[in-house]
C-alpha cells in the first residue's frame, strides 16, 4: 500500500485561497440548523473571463399558521466541520501559443520537445509544461511522469485515445494535471478490458496519481470498460465540462475528493456512479458538489462517499440498482446518495429512483433546502443518528419508509410529502424499522428509547402511509407548523405511534387512521388536543369537519384513505367550548392536501358532540385518553 500523500498540495493551497467565502457557506450550513445558501461561484473560463454562478434562493414556506413559535432546537449535534474539504475551482488558464503540439496519428505521435517521448503509441510526458493533444490514437497510451514542481497543462483538441491493454490516459506522477477540453472538440478515451491487480495499478480510462483537474467547454467520452471510467487518487477536480462516462465498474471516482462545479455529467455504470472512497486519510473521502447537471445510472450507488456527499446546488437524475421497483438478491448497496458519515443538501433540484434508500447517510444528514422528488426500494431519506430539515421540497412518492432516522429527526421547516408502505416518519431507536415485511410495530411500550425524538417546529408534512403515520419508539415533540397523516386503515397500526409521549405546544396536527391502535397527544402538552373515534369506518374522500356551538369551521379535512379515528390539535381548540363533528357533505372552500380553507360547509352527518374541558379530550375510543386502548 502506497505511503499517504503529503498535506498541503498546490491544488489544495490553490482551491482553499480562490472560494474561501464558499467553503466558509457551506461549512456555516454544516453546523447551523437554519439554511445556509452558498455565496457566489466564480468559473474562469479558457479565454481568462470570469462566469459568475450565484446561489439559489431558498422556497420560503408560505403556509399560514395560527402559532408560528418555533422552538428551539437543543439537540447536540456532532461537529464535523474540522473535516470539510476545500471547494473550489482551479483556473485552468493556458497559453495555447506556447504548448507544444502532440499529434496522434493511428499507431503513432508526432512529437518534437524534450520534454515529451513517443514510441510507437506511447507518448510519455517528462517535464511541466502546456501541451496540446490531436488526433486519433487507436492503440496507444499517454504517460504523465515528471517531478516537476508545477503543472502539466494537457489541452484536448479533438483527441481520441484508445487501449486495449492500459489505461489509455495514465498520470503516474505530478504535482498537478489540468485536462482542459477544448471549446468546440469532442474527446474521446477508451479503455480495454484488461484487469487491473494491486491498489495501485491503473483501473480506469483515465487514471491519476496525482491531483487532477478537468475542466474546459469541450467534450470529453470516456469508455471504461477496463473497470472505472475516470479515477483520481488523490484529488479530482470537474469544472464547466460535459463528460459521459460508461463504464464496467464505477463512473467517476476522486479517491480523497471528488469536487464538481458548472459540470453536465452523464454516467452509466456497472459500479457506483460517482465516488470517493478513501477510508484510511483523515478528513478525505469527500463528495462536493456545488453546481452542474447530472445524470447517472448506476448499478449500485449512484452517488457516494466514505464521509461527507456536500450537494449547494443543481439538477440531478440518479437512478440506482435499477430502481424502486427492483427487488435485488444480493446484498449490493444501490443508494440514490450515501453518505459514511454525512450528507448535506443545500439546493438543487432532484430526481431520485432507487432500489435501497433514496438518501442515506450512516451519519448526520441535514436538508436546507432543493426539490426532492424520491422513489425508493427501502426508505426515502434515512440517517444512522439524526437527520434536520429546515427548508426545501421533499417529495417521497414510493418508499417502506418515509423518513427515518435512528435517534432524532428535526424538522424545522420545509415541504414535506410522503407515501409509504409502511411508516411515515420514524425514529427507531435501536430497531431498524426498514427492510422488514411491514405492518409490524418495532417499539412497544416495553421498548422505549430515552433519546429518541421527532421534534417538528415548523414546516408543511403531508404523510400517506400503509404502517403508521408517524411513527417514535421514543418521544414526539410538535411546537409549529402543519403535520397531516392520511393511515393507516389497519388495525395494528396507528396514525400516531409514540413510546414516550408526544407534547404538542403549537401547530396544527390532524391524523386520520384505523381504530384498532389511535393515540393523539398526551397530558404533556400546553395545545389542546382530541382523539375521536367515529361510529362507522367512513371510506377515503368521506369529509371529516369540526366547528364550535356558533357553528363556525374549526377543521375541514378529506382522508385519502378509509379512516375512523381522528387525532386532531389546533390553536383553534379552547377550553369549555362544546363543539359538534361531522362526516361527509360538502366544502366550496380552497383544498390544499386535504384540507379545506374559507369557502362554507354543507353539513353531512353529524356523529358526535364534545366539550373540551382538559388538555386531551377522548370521544368514543375505546380505552380513552391520549394512549393506546
């Protein structure tokens, strides 16, 4: 195994002084629990120009509440920051007058410098310097090696390089290697099927020992049918590149780092789609992405990194291990984005089809802000220890499992939406509520974890759920914003599922399900709060609606599935008011997930009547009060 590169390489020093405000916004996001957008990105383009790429601005969440307080969130989290990688772009300024010309002719290269070798179809670069590649190499390999203390310029004109027996693009030693595509060229590379033996031998179409930048207009086609399309084992860098990668193993791979900025990217890979894996270097092992349009297709992960997958923004289409709709047999891991110790998402726009969790983090995962649409095999988006959502779209439209994290889920703000075959929400404790065959209850009153929680304190979720709707084997705490459950319709599961207690202080919580296990908040709580059991089941789309004896609308709500029980806690609710509850009729008022605003109720059948005169009110369940009959 190779000795570890020595810290404070040219390209680190170089990245860390051009974006220093951009590592500072995103190491801000890491810690902070409220979002974080990154400041400007600035690209230098092959001309000496500047492009400037400026964040996104945050969706606000424009959902009106009764009582907007949000509480504040104490939960310890762990600081990671020590480890964040710089994220920057190189130049990759040149002066094409001065490089010297390399042209591949077939079998051959046309050469004449020092500081370049051609024999045959190897071409071996010795010395620093700008050269410029053209031409077609059919059977042949480019060498860089060079001690040199400065960098090798290789300026893609139109290259295409071809080997079925190396690794047809091979940096075995610099300080630093710039691939510039050239604006206007298609380049190709195309590896053989030769398999590569130690750690250290070439794996990959093009394969660096060296930190390595690509970056430049052009186009670059890259075939890895050797194993991996693009490998950097130190650091590797994309920026303002199209890049297509199809490759027998993984796509695109940077060992220590893989930062990306202003890149269009599409990869189909038999491994994982983009990568970094280095599990020995402290503070390495990260996944940077800050801006580009990316569209992979993976077998197993489609984007994943030993510690921390950082995303500030762009558009993604990830596809892996074939999709939700997937039932693998082997143990593979097909993650849409995985993280060992992290992932954070600060932006961007994407679209997640996978046949394990859409995005997983063995770590802290923290949400600030982007559109997620996620279809999954396993669980939506899963975090190992805590997970905290402070803003963005999150739309789960297939998963066993919404959210889950394993001890805490903060939720402070956001658009949430959910489908799921078994829980919405779940905080598990010590039991992994995914991957099982469903319906089951992994807590139980005997089970109770002290340090789990779910805290919402603000934003908009929508659960529609096969288990349970939300779903603690420790506590849930809600201090604002609106938490809407649709299921479950069987009886052994509830809408509401908690082991320790639920405090409701603020906020609007309306939970439709089953009657066999209905819970709604407990004597904790500083909101008033009801549990209602119906006298018949009443089928999905059946209004539900509460208004006070002056005969004035307290709830509209239509179920999406068959429903019993309601659990129900509003600002709106006061003591000594006796109110009357319905099912079925009408609404002329604005529906949005269910619920109904203005507009006038035409009464169906009235059920029931009941007088709030303590915090928790239990109409017809069986058992009463806030727990379990």
């Amino acid at each position: 195994m190779r000795a570890k590169r020595k810290k404070g390489s040219a390209l680190m020093k170089k990245l860390t002084l051009i974006l220093f405000s951009l590592l500072m916004s995103i190491s801000l996001a890491f810690v902070g629990c409220s979002p974080t957008q990154p400041g400007s990105e600035q690209t230098t383009t092959e001309d000496g120009g500047t492009v400037n790429d400026g964040g996104t601005t945050q969706d606000q969440d424009t959902t009106k509440e009764e009582d907007t307080t949000k509480e504040e969130d104490t939960t310890k989290e762990e600081d990671t920051t020590k480890e964040e990688p710089p994220v920057a772009v190189n130049s990759c300024e040149f002066d094409k007058a001065s490089a010297v010309t390399i042209t591949l002719n077939g079998t051959s290269a046309d050469v004449s410098d020092s500081g370049v070798k051609a024999e045959g179809g190897i071409v071996t670069i010795s010395s620093a310097g700008t050269y410029l590649i053209k031409g077609t190499l059919a059977e042949g390999q480019i060498i860089v090696n060079t001690s040199d203390k400065a960098t090798v310029k290789l300026l893609f004109d139109g290259a295409s390089i071809t080997s079925a027996s190396v690794a047809p693009v091979h940096i075995q030693k610099a300080e630093l290697v710039e691939l510039i595509l050239m604006d206007g060229t298609t380049n190709t590379v195309v590896g053989g099927k030769t398999t590569a033996g130690g750690e250290d031998d070439p794996n990959a179409a093009i394969y660096s020992k060296a930190d390595m930048t690509i970056c430049g207009s052009g186009a670059l086609q890259v075939t890895g049918a050797l194993n991996d399309g693009i490998t950097g084992k130190d650091t590797l860098t994309i920026v303002d590149s199209t890049i297509d990668v199809t490759a027998t193993d993984d796509g695109i791979r940077g060992k220590d780092f893989l930062i990306i900025q202003s890149a269009k990217i599409k990869i189909t890979a038999g491994g994982d789609g983009l990568k970094s894996d280095n599990d020995e270097g402290e503070g390495k092992g990260y996944i940077t992405i800050a801006s580009g349009t990316f569209d992979v297709v993976a077998a197993g992960d489609a984007i994943t990194a030993e510690t921390v997958v950082t995303i500030q923004n762009g558009t993604f289409s990830l596809k892996a291990g074939g999709g939700s709709t997937n039932q693998p047999s082997d143990t593979t891991s097909m993650k849409g984005i995985k993280g060992g110790t992290s992932v954070i998402i600060n932006g961007g726009e994407m679209t997640i089809d996978a046949a394990d969790d859409g995005i997983h983090s063995n770590g802290t995962l923290k949400i600030t802000d982007g559109k997620l649409t996620i279809s999954s095999g396993d669980d939506g988006v899963h975090s190992e220890t805590q997970m905290d959502v402070s803003g963005g779209t999150i739309d789960v439209k297939k998963s066993y499992e919404g959210l889950e994290s394993r001890t805490v889920m903060n939720i402070s703000g956001g658009d949430i939406h959910i489908v799921s075959s078994d829980d919405g929400l779940n905080v598990a404790g010590g039991v992994d509520g995914s991957g099982g065959n469903g319906g089951g209850r992994p807590g139980g009153p005997g089970n109770v974890c002290a340090s789990c929680l779910i805290n919402i304190t603000g934003g908009r979720i929508v659960v529609n759920a096969s288990g349970d709707g939300v779903d603690a084997n420790g506590s849930i705490k809600m201090s604002a914003g609106v938490l809407i459950v649709n299921g479950p319709t069987a009886n052994n599961n509830g809408a509401m599922d908690y082991d320790g207690g639920f405090q409701m202080t603020g906020g609007l919580m309306i939970a439709a399900g089953s009657a066999g296990m209905p819970q709604t908040a407990d004597t904790t709580s500083t909101q008033y709060a009801t549990l209602i059991g119906l006298n018949a089941s009443q089928s999905a789309g059946t209004l539900f609606h509460i208004q006070d004896s002056a005969g004035n609308e307290i709830v509209t709500f239509k179920p999406t599935k068959n429903y019993q029980t309601v659990a129900f806690s509003s600002p709106s609710l006061k003591n000594g008011e006796t109110y009357k509850v319905y099912y079925g009729g009408s609404s002329t008022g604005t529906e949005k997930d269910g619920l109904y605003e203005g507009g006038k109720y035409t009464p169906g059948t009235m059920d029931t009547t009941f007088t709030i005169s303590s915090i928790v009110t239990s109409v017809n369940v069986r058992g009463g009060g806030p727990g379990r009959p």
